[in-house]
C-alpha cells in the first residue's frame, strides 16, 4: 500500500499521525508540504476526496490567516484554493492519502480508517 502523508515537522498532530502510520509497519512518502506543496489540482483532489471544503482544509489558526482576511465568509472557495497554493502554511495538517482514501487526520486516529 502507498501511503503519503503531507507533513509538518512542527506540528504535534502531524508527528502523531506519522508516528501511527509507522506503528501500522508503513514506511510513508512523507512531503513536507511548505517546502514543497501539492499544485493546486492536487490539493483540490485532496480535499474533495476527503470529503471537506477549502474552508474546512484551511488552517485559522496564525497571524497570516488574521492578516489575509481569511474568515471573512463572503470568500469563493477558489479564492481559498487560490491562497493556499500562495501560501501552504495555510493548509491544515496533515492529509495523509492511501489507497483506501484521503483524509486530513484531525484528531491523529483518523488515519486509521484508511491504513490496512
């Protein structure tokens, strides 16, 4: 099985996430998504197969979402995409896609339901 976690090394969530992927005796492919992010057309597939919104994959918490205007409602959900893809620290974490599906594993145990 394949299994790709879209990683932050910063984030709990994401270490957690890695560590049950690793404990279910799956090495990963392991992006670290800020340095190199999925393009827009992968991180559209992403969410739409995790069953989410744009605004339900991006991150709210940090000074830039404040910043960018980003609560405000009103905002398409391209222009969501749109401004994850400028700015992927805005993408919540971490999606960890597999053959059974993706999911963004918001608690950790949420992985398990697309692990063997």
């Amino acid at each position: 099985m394949t299994v790709t976690i879209y990683h932050n090394t910063a984030c709990g969530t994401s270490r957690n996430t890695l560590a049950m992927i690793r404990e279910a005796g799956i090495e990963p492919s392991i992006v670290d998504y800020v340095k190199s992010p999925p393009t827009r057309a992968e991180l559209v597939r992403m969410i739409a197969k995790a069953g989410l919104t744009p605004r339900a994959a991006m991150r709210n918490k940090g000074d830039l979402y404040a910043e960018l205007g980003l609560a405000d409602a009103a905002l398409s959900d391209d222009a969501l995409i749109d401004t994850m893809t400028a700015h992927p620290i805005l993408i919540e974490r971490p999606f960890v896609v597999t053959d059974k599906g993706v999911r963004l594993c918001r608690p950790a145990d949420l992985v398990r339901e697309i692990l063997p």
